[in-house]
C-alpha cells in the first residue's frame, strides 16, 4: 500500500485490479482505469494519471460499481448509430471496444489501448 503525502493528511491507496491504460505521455505518465481501495475503504473504479511507479498521480475520478454501469449505459445511448463511413467511426468502435471490456464479467483479461 503506497502513501500520497502531498495532501494535507496521508492518503493511502492499493490498485487492487488494474484494468486498462487509456493513454499514453511521454513523460513516462500514463491515464489508466483501475480498481483501487482508497484509504482502507472499499475498492472503486479509478480513472486518472500515474507516474510509472504508481507513486505519484493527478487528480482523477472515482466511481462506485453502479455509476461505472450507469457510464457506460449512457456512453452507449450517446453513440450514434447512423455513422457509417467518417473518421469517428474508428473511435467509436474502440470505445465500444473499451466499454464491453469494462461491462464485461470481472477477471477478465484487458488490453492496453
């Protein structure tokens, strides 16, 4: 369990799942989705930056079992499924890539994107 003493009190966190990276820097930093207990609590979908220690993080989002599924319904509503032939279409097919890997059943294995 690491210790973020760049708060006012410590913070203690543990990526108990890591699920996937959603981008790249070349810093070495990378945007990752993970499950993660924060301060001894219970484990939630974590959306943020990291160093690539997993010592260091930005500021990021955390979401309980039912806001991820929430997400992801939404995020699928939102598609629209008339685009055909345009440079969106790639995107939104990796993002549906990405979603049904998330909504999947848990343990599964995920892909780097």
């Amino acid at each position: 369990m690491a210790v973020n003493e760049a708060f006012d009190g410590d913070v203690t966190f543990e990526i108990t799942e890591p699920i996937g990276v959603l981008a790249r820097y070349s810093t070495g930093w990378r945007k990752e989705i993970n499950i993660v207990k924060w301060n001894g609590n219970a484990p939630k979908y974590d959306i943020r930056d990291w160093d690539p220690f997993h010592e260091r993080m930005s500021r990021g989002v955390t979401l309980h079992e039912k806001e991820m599924r929430l997400m992801i319904d939404l995020i699928r509503k939102r598609r629209p499924e008339r685009v055909k032939d345009s440079p969106e279409r790639d995107s939104l097919q990796e993002e549906e890539e990405v979603m049904k890997t998330i909504a999947g059943p848990a343990g599964e294995e995920t892909e780097d994107i």
